[in-house]
C-alpha cells in the first residue's frame, strides 16, 4: 500500500517531512491508511478491513449522517459508542467554539481558576440530586472512574480497608487502576494492575444475592469488612442489559450498611442516553456517593468527563491545603473544553433532549419488538433503554460451521464473530447503517443513535434488518467470508513454519 503519492512525497521532502494541516485533510484513503498502518497500529487496520470500513472515505459529517466522497451517505447508528448523544457537528457546539475562538478564551491556566470550570460543574450539579454536587473534571471515562477509586481510598484506606467489589463481565476502563475492574473482554493479560487480582472481589450483574454474598464472604466475625467500594454500571455497557427494579436502590443501602462507598459508571448511558441525565433517575432513593459520566458530555467534539461526589466526602479526601492537589490532571477542565461542556448541557435542557432519547427510544423499541416477533428464530431478544438498545440474536453454530471452518482460521476465531461480522458488514454495504457490537458479547447487535435521530431514520434501520434476516444470515456470511478470504489465505501461509533443507 502507499503511503503517500509521489508528488506529495515531494512536496513532504521540501517542507523537511511534516504533513501541513491542508495536506492531512486533502490525504486519499489508501495514503491515510498507509500512514496509520505505518504509524499507528497496523493490526487495527486489519480489523477495520474485515468489517468493510477500512476505505471509508469520509467527507464530513452531521447529525446521524456521514457524507462519503463517492456520494454515499451513512446513517450512523454506533454514535461513536455512546459520544455523540448530540450527533455529529452540532450546530451549537460549532458555534460554541467558534466564539471561543472570536474571544481568545484561555485553555490552560494551571496557576489560577477558570471562570468555565466553576461554571460547568455548577451545571452538572443542576442535573443531579442532592448530595451530589462537587465534581473532578476528566477527559476520559476511564479517568473519571480512576478519580472515583482514589477518592474513595482516601477516606477508605484509613479505617483498614483494601478491597474494590465489582461485577463481573464489568468495563470501567482500560488505564491500570479502571483496569482492575473491567472484565468484560480480557483485556487484563500481560499487565500489572492497579489494584492487584487479590484486592477485588465479585458479584453477578443484577443479582442482590450475589451482591450480598459478596460483601458477607469479605465481613470479619467482628463485622467489619475491607471493601473501600462498590462500582455497577447502571446499565451493562457489554451486554446491554437492564437491572431489576429496586437493584441499585438495594445496592446503595447495603453499601451504607456495611460502609462501602457506592459508586455508578454512568459513562456510557449518562447524559440523557437512558432518557434521564442518568439511568439511576429512574429509580426513586438510589443516590450513590459518587458517580461517573464522559462521552456525550464533550458534545461529540471535545473530551470531557466528570467524577461527582458530595462536598463531604471530598472534603475526607482532598480537604485542606496539603492534599487539595494530591489529585489532578494536566488537560482537566481547559477553557474551550468546559466551553463545550456546558453548551451541551444547555442543548440537551433547550431542545429537550434527554425527553427525545426517551420517546424515540420507545419507538425504537417498539420497532425491534415487532421485528422480533417476524423473526423468532432470528432474534432472541430486544434489550436496553432509550437509545442504547441492542438485539440478542440466535446464532446456530451448526448451521455456520457447515459454512465456514473456524477451527484452522486465525481470522475467524470464533463462529459468533464470523456471524456478527457479517450482518454489520451486510448492513454497510448494502443499506449504508453503522452499527457494531462488543468483543464481549458477539451475539449482539447494539444500536446507539444520536438523540436528535428521526423515526424515519428508525424505520430505515429496521427495514434493512428486516431485509438481511429475510435473505438470511447464511448469505450475509457467505458474502463476508468471500470478501476476505484472500486474508484468510495470506494469514495460514504468513503462519506457515518455515522450511528448511536438509542438510542445511
């Protein structure tokens, strides 16, 4: 593959090899790909391939819409996993940005406060219930999540405790401390925790005897346990999965109970998703300690999160002179990010938002469940909540092993992954939707629209899962493994031993 055309090669030689800003946006695919194989990660580009989305040359985007450079446009049901609740380019994120830019608002300054910093968590405490009403500023889920850990081991650690209680299948993130806690793919081989395997215990999702078992088998015969925290995603960020009604109610009073700190991953869901500012909204009494949102919060445009807790228990852990900066982050809270923040936090209570994620959700919902019932022995089940919803799909391995032989193929690992790839695929190329699923959970199908997605947007949606499963999963997955089976092939021979001569 090239990397760049030779006359761009030229004109990179005279300007001593660096890509101006025009040059970069005006690459062809096959030269940005080149670049990312070369300098990035080859092995993900070999992903992207097999999923068909490896030469998508885009053009921009809006709203749900990507714009192609061969005239095609894409409906983008993945919403870049949960970030772009206000879809692609908001208008009023762009103008947001661009009255940063016409005031020269300052990004970085380290040495004093920023008028946009008290301004964005003011906001995000009008959102939430008392007490949760002082927030750390991140730039990742993950981050929040490391934020709520170490605050929570401040005031835990004293008293003797050492433990973090999770659930299993979790994921809270990838850096070394959220890493502890995410199981959800193994994505733990090869690394030094943060928090070693001995100091996290488990529950079942879902399961309040598992919860209570947990923190039973971590209790001394004094009574007192070593948990410093609990952590639950509100909804199963893998899986898809809804809790029982009452869990997280339950699940906050036995942590108070037992003096465990109760912490809600609010990531992927939070920000109006579920159709409230965060799922546990919707069950009345269940307030955690702390809690942890990211992803819509930087308007599809910037990376911003928060860790939220209550004056109180920040005040345990950071409250004096001497440890008030035992926690921080050096691109936490930069002018034009917290800018972002709270225009998005406007747009959602202007345009009523987080009400839309709710109604089109029902709509949503109401559409899968009919698809389901024309599909039986397709569909399984239809889960989620607002615009997080997902379908769990029947994948008959003995039908896909008379398709494809998974047992000698390095690409093909799993029959599931073959069967997944290949309706995502299908779905691309021939009805132009972005959808995508989980390395967890390869039986699902999730869909993550912006909550500005119209019913007709919807309707086309269902419609072109209507048509694959009618055709049937057999030809989806015939076409899939004909489009790659020339890698199947390079792969054995790449992994062929090499031979030798005798005698040599």
């Amino acid at each position: 593959m090239a990397v760049v055309s030779v006359e761009r090669q030229e004109r990179l030689d005279e300007a001593g090899g660096i890509l101006s800003l025009e040059a970069s946006l005006a690459l062809s695919a096959d030269e940005a790909n080149g670049l990312f194989a070369q300098h990035l990660n080859r092995h993900m580009l070999q992903l992207f391939d097999i999923l068909g989305l490896k030469d998508l040359d885009i053009r921009g985007a809006q709203g749900t819409e990507i714009w192609l450079n061969d005239g095609r446009t894409l409906l983008d049901f993945s919403g870049g996993l949960g970030v772009l609740g206000l879809g692609h380019n908001h208008p009023r994120i762009i103008a947001a940005e661009r009255r940063c830019h016409e005031l020269k608002v300052i990004d970085c300054i380290k040495l004093a406060p920023h008028k946009l910093q008290g301004a964005l968590a003011y906001n995000i405490a009008q959102f939430l219930p008392d007490p949760l009403q002082v927030s750390f500023l991140a730039v990742s889920g993950a981050e929040a999540n490391e934020a709520a850990m170490k605050l929570a081991e401040r005031v835990q650690t004293p008293k003797g405790k050492k433990k973090f209680l999770c659930m299993r299948g979790a994921f809270h993130g990838k850096t070394h401390g959220a890493l502890s806690l995410t199981t959800a793919t193994d994505v733990q081989t090869g690394f030094l925790l943060g928090v070693p395997k001995e100091n996290v215990i488990y529950a079942t999702y879902g399961d309040l005897g598992s919860l209570r078992a947990a923190i039973k088998e971590a209790t001394d015969e004094r009574g007192r346990n070593d948990i410093i925290g609990a952590i639950v995603e509100t909804v199963h960020g893998t899986t898809c999965e809804l809790l029982p009604p009452g869990y997280l109610r339950e699940f906050v009073q036995l942590c108070r109970q037992n003096e465990i700190l109760s912490i809600f991953d609010e990531i992927k869901v939070g920000m109006g998703r579920s159709g409230r500012f965060c799922a546990f909204q919707h069950e009345e009494g269940a307030i955690p300690d702390i809690v942890t949102m990211a992803k819509t919060l930087g308007g599809g445009k910037r990376e911003v999160a928060a860790m939220v807790t209550s004056q109180a228990l920040f005040d345990r852990a950071y409250g004096n002179k001497k440890d008030c900066t035992l926690h921080s982050s050096s691109f936490s809270g930069l002018g034009e990010s917290c800018a972002v923040a709270i225009e998005t936090l406007n747009i959602l209570q202007d345009e009523r938002l987080i009400e839309r994620a709710e109604a089109m959700g029902a709509y949503l919902s109401d559409r899968l469940h009919a698809l389901r019932d024309k599909h039986p022995s397709c569909i399984l089940e239809v889960r989620g909540r607002g615009l997080f919803q997902a379908l769990r799909l029947n994948f008959r391995q003995d039908m896909a092993s008379k398709l494809v032989d998974v047992s000698s193929n390095p690409l093909f690992r799993t029959y599931q992954t073959v069967l997944i790839g290949s309706l995502t695929r299908e779905l691309l190329e021939r009805h132009e939707l972005l959808v995508h699923f989980q390395p967890g959970a390869r039986d699902l199908l999730h869909f993550m629209p912006p909550f500005t997605v119209k019913e007709e947007e919807i309707d086309k949606l269902v419609s072109a899962l209507d048509d694959v499963l009618t055709r049937g999963i057999a030809d989806a997955t015939v076409n899939f493994v004909g489009k790659n089976i020339r890698r199947v092939f390079g792969d054995l021979r790449d992994r062929q031993p090499e031979r030798r001569d005798v005698g040599a």
